[in-house]
C-alpha cells in the first residue's frame, strides 16, 4: 500500500462538519486560491477557515 505524501484535502462541507463536531460555531470557508500542478502535479484549491469557540 502506497500513502501518499499529501493530504488530497477537503471540501468545505467536510471542513465545517469537521469544525462543529470539535465544537466550533460560526464557521465560515473561503477559497482565496485556485492553482494548476500546485501540489504533487495536481490542480489544487487554497481556502482559508474561521470558526468560533465559545467558553475558551
């Protein structure tokens, strides 16, 4: 079995399913990024993630 060397991502819906079962709130996605062979010849997308924690 081959592992590959990064990570092939996630979509927002899984980044913010991921952040409110860690107990975030007001979670809010934005590609900032799209990019041809970026990352291991492949096209790829940068976004960045804000969420809120309430109580830390």
């Amino acid at each position: 079995m081959i592992i590959p060397k990064v990570h092939s991502g996630f979509t927002h819906e899984e980044m913010e399913e991921k952040l409110k079962i860690a107990g975030f709130e007001s979670v809010f996605v934005h590609t900032f990024h799209h990019g041809k062979e970026i990352f291991m010849k492949k096209d790829t997308s940068m976004f960045l993630a804000e969420a809120v924690k309430q109580g830390v």
